[in-house]
C-alpha cells in the first residue's frame, strides 16, 4: 500500500497547491505567485543536496533542447492554471484537466508514431462529450469563458510536458527536471513579479512561499510513488483528484460540484478509463501476434514515470 498512499498524498497537495494559488488569485497577479514558487523551491532542492551529496543526480543531458521544450511547456501550463483558477472552481477546473490522457494520445501517435486502436480514439471522443456536457450550461458568463480558455491551454501544455517526458525516459537523476523549469520560471515571470509587485503582509508571504514547498513535496511523494508501484496499478487512482477538488471547493468556499459538472466527470473518467483499456487490449495482441510477450510497464523507480510525476500537474 505504500505506492498508492504516497500516490494519495501527492495528489492532495498538487489540490492543496491549486486552492493556495486560487486564494492568492484575487490580489496578487501572475507573475508575483509563480516567481515566488520557485525562489523557494530552487534553495529548497539545494539545501537537499547539501545534506545528501548527489541528491537528484547529475545536471549533464544528451537532449538540451528537449528539456528546453518542456520546462517552456511547464512555465505555460503553470500560468494558465493559475489564470484559469481564478475564474473556476477547483473541481471544474479538474474536469477540463482531465482532458489530457486524450491529448497525450493524440501526441504520442503524431509525434512519437504510436499506434492507437480506432476504439481509442472513438472513447476520445466521447470524453471530449463529457467535457462540453459539463461546460455547456456555463458559457454563458464571460469570466467562465476565460477561465475554460486558460484551463484548456494549460491542459495541452501539461500534455506536450507529458509527451517530452516519454521521449527522455531513458535520462537518469532528477536535478535537470527540477532546477531547468525552476531558473527559466525566475527568467520568465521574476521581471513581472518586479513590476506588478505587491506588498503581502507576513500571512500572505508565507502562503506564497507555502506554494514552492507544496509545489516540490507533491511532486517528490509521487516519484515516490512509482518506486513501490508500478503505473498499471497507481493510473486509476489519479482521478482522486476529482474528489480531492470538491472536497477544497466545499472546505475554502463552501461550494459543491453541481449536476453537469458530475456527469461530465463521469462521462470522462469511463471514457479514460476505457480509452486505456483498448490499448491494453491492442498491446497484448500484438504482442501475442508477435509469438512474444508484451513488454511490462516501466518497474519501480524507472525514469519514465519520476518524470511523469515531476511535470508539475497531478498525474
């Protein structure tokens, strides 16, 4: 049990972490929240390898522009999550999230040239469904609008992110995947947390500083996670992240999910869930096919999924 309850709290504090920002949305701009994830979390991973020499492995790669692409991808899908928050509820917000198994596949098969089952492709379709049975009723508000704009940008960052992290699988450590996103996030937004800079009194400084520790504690427990799991048994439980975000809603605003966004989470999550399970399905016949077995999933503590992990969304 101890892959999926690392798993469990990862999960929590990436919701912990959306909720923090969305409480932080209302007075501090962009720029100031983000820059301030990482001037926190940049000193927080070297006091690590201070203590424990070596801590996250070597900073030399074979694939600089790769990571170039997703540490951009990364600074892209961090601020419009934050941008979307501000207009959404954590649990809507997730439900557009939820989007991304099928832009990863969509990615994968363009990019990467794997084969997806025409099956798949159709249970895409019908979670996208899921996703405009749920946003629908609510188009009617312009801040609704942006907020479901932001979120879908973010998503399809999160899942270029996803895809680059596939292709560097074969890459050990984890100091690039921590440090590189962390000083292109000071260059990017540290001039704007300059200019738009706005004085929080102590209880809101340390929620800004709370992020950046939020932020690299989420993401360390669920590299943790697939290194006493593998990704077979902890993918499903991913979707905790639905309950995670009403749970918050009710707790820090006192709202529920209402009708459609509860249908539409359904109608997404058995899409996904059924998505996965045609390729499964293809895999193991083709492997069959092949007169040999299928090749098992990436064992415990395999760079593929600590990268999976550290992209800097919930899985």
């Amino acid at each position: 049990m101890k892959g999926p309850l690392l798993l469990l709290g990862g999960i929590a504090l990436f919701g912990l972490l959306d909720a923090n920002s969305k409480l932080l949305s209302g007075a501090y701009p962009v720029g100031q929240v983000v820059a301030m994830r990482y001037l926190v979390l940049l000193p927080a991973f070297f006091a690590l390898r201070g203590l424990y020499p070596g801590f996250g492995g070597t900073f030399r790669t074979a694939r600089p522009w790769l990571h170039a692409l997703r540490a951009a991808a990364m600074m892209l899908s961090a601020g419009s999550f934050f941008l979307g928050f501000r207009h959404l509820a954590l649990a809507e917000g997730y439900l557009v999230f939820f989007t991304s198994p099928f832009l990863i596949l969509a990615m994968a098969a363009l990019t990467l040239g794997e084969r997806v089952p025409a099956a798949a492709w159709a249970w895409c379709l019908v979670g996208f469904g899921g996703v405009l049975l749920a946003v629908a009723p609510k188009l009617g508000g312009g801040g609704s609008l942006a907020g479901y704009g932001w979120l879908m940008l973010g998503t399809l960052a999160f899942s270029v992110t996803q895809t680059v992290n596939r292709q560097l699988k074969g890459e050990a450590g984890l100091a690039m995947l921590v440090v590189g996103p962390a000083l292109l996030g000071l260059v990017l937004f540290g001039p704007l947390a300059i200019r738009d800079w706005v004085a929080p009194p102590p209880l809101d400084l340390a929620m800004l500083m709370l992020n950046g520790l939020i932020a690299g504690s989420a993401s360390v427990l669920t590299a943790l996670a697939y290194r006493h799991a593998d990704a077979a048994r902890l993918g499903p439980l991913g979707y905790a992240a639905m309950p995670v975000s009403g749970l918050l809603d009710l707790a820090f605003w006192g709202r529920l999910p209402d009708l459609p966004t509860l249908l539409g989470a359904s109608v997404i999550i058995f899409a996904c869930v059924m998505s996965e399970r045609v390729r499964q399905r293809a895999a193991a016949a083709q492997g069959i096919s092949g007169g040999k077995r299928c090749a098992p999933s990436a064992p415990s503590g395999s760079g593929t999924t600590s990268r999976t992990a550290l992209s800097g969304r919930s899985p």
